[in-house]
C-alpha cells in the first residue's frame, strides 16, 4: 500500500533482481508515485514531502530542510467515486487476482463484509483495510483463518483477493457493495 518504495542494497543485488523488483513494483495497484533504488538506505529526504495527487501530504512540509515540492507521478483521474470502487484483476504465476479501492466516504458494516470475505471458498489470500463507522481495520485471510485489528489508516478502504483461479470478480463486488452503510 505505499506510495514509495525504494529497493536498498543496489550494490550487492545483481541488476535483474533489481529489475524483477522495479517492474514487480510497477505493476502493482494501486500505482506507486516512486520506485527507486538506495544503497546503504540512504534516501532523498524530498520524497518524505511527496503529495498524492494533491489530496494527501505531508503533515510538516518544510520539515525536512529543504523548499517544499509537489510532485505529482500518476494520473489524478483514478480516485474512486462514492459506492463505485475502482478495480484492478491481474494474473501471473498461476494466481489470480483483484484488487478494489473504495472511497474514503465509503462505509461498511464490518460483520456483513467479513462474512462475504469469508465465504470465498479455495483463495490463498485477502488482506484489506476498511472503514468501519468512526474507525479502521486491517483484514487477513490466509487460506480459512482470518483476523482483523485496528489500524490508523485514514486514506480509502482497499480489498485485495489472491487465488489460484479466477473467481466471479462482478459477483464479489456487488456482494462488498451491498455491505456498505451510511456513515
């Protein structure tokens, strides 16, 4: 779920590794602002100031000692709209999957959607963030067991399913769909 992420020890990973990593990376959804490589974890202080889409920023721009900067990486079109996430269905290496991003006003009736979540039957994984009333949760699922905590995430609700095989990606959505409550 980050926006940035930067591959350390570029000195001692041979180039393919790293390139396998970069476009692993870029293929993820949703897109990532920055992918980049480091040694010895040393990072440009200036991507601790990166604005998504300028909606989301830093809390204490400035803070780094050095001008603020926007920098925008991606295409600002791609944020959801209430009750309609958007959705992305990959495959490769003999799994399928899905992932949905909801927006942030977007509000589920936890209970309803962990027993849609469960009741997926033959998935490898489901992991999510949700908004739930007031408060946040991160879902797990690994193959039949599952938990859920709180988390501090704040951004949109997000939903990723991992199977070995395609599953009815309409079906599941209108299913978390007619979980969601008003706020």
């Amino acid at each position: 779920m980050s926006d940035i992420v930067l591959i350390n020890k570029c000195d001692l990973a041979a180039e393919e590794f790293i390139e396998i990593a970069e476009t692993s990376l870029n293929n993820m959804f949703p897109p990532k602002q920055h992918v980049g490589r480091t040694t010895r974890g040393l990072i440009d202080l200036k991507l601790l100031d990166v604005v998504r889409e300028g909606k989301f920023c830093n809390q204490l721009p400035g803070s780094h000692g050095h001008p603020h900067h926007h920098h925008n990486h991606s295409d600002p079109d791609v944020w959801p709209e209430p009750r309609t996430p958007i959705k992305k269905i990959g495959n490769g290496s003999g799994f399928y999957s899905c992932g949905w991003i909801f927006h942030r006003s977007d509000c589920f009736d936890y209970w309803k959607l962990e027993e849609v979540l469960n009741g997926i039957r033959g998935i490898n994984r489901i992991k999510g963030v949700i908004r739930i009333s007031s408060d946040w949760v991160l879902f797990n699922r690994v193959q039949d067991g599952s938990d859920f905590d709180k988390v501090a995430y704040r951004r949109d609700s997000r939903v990723e399913i991992i199977s070995p095989f395609e599953l009815d990606w309409e079906k599941v959505e209108r299913k978390m769909l007619a979980c969601l409550i008003d706020a």
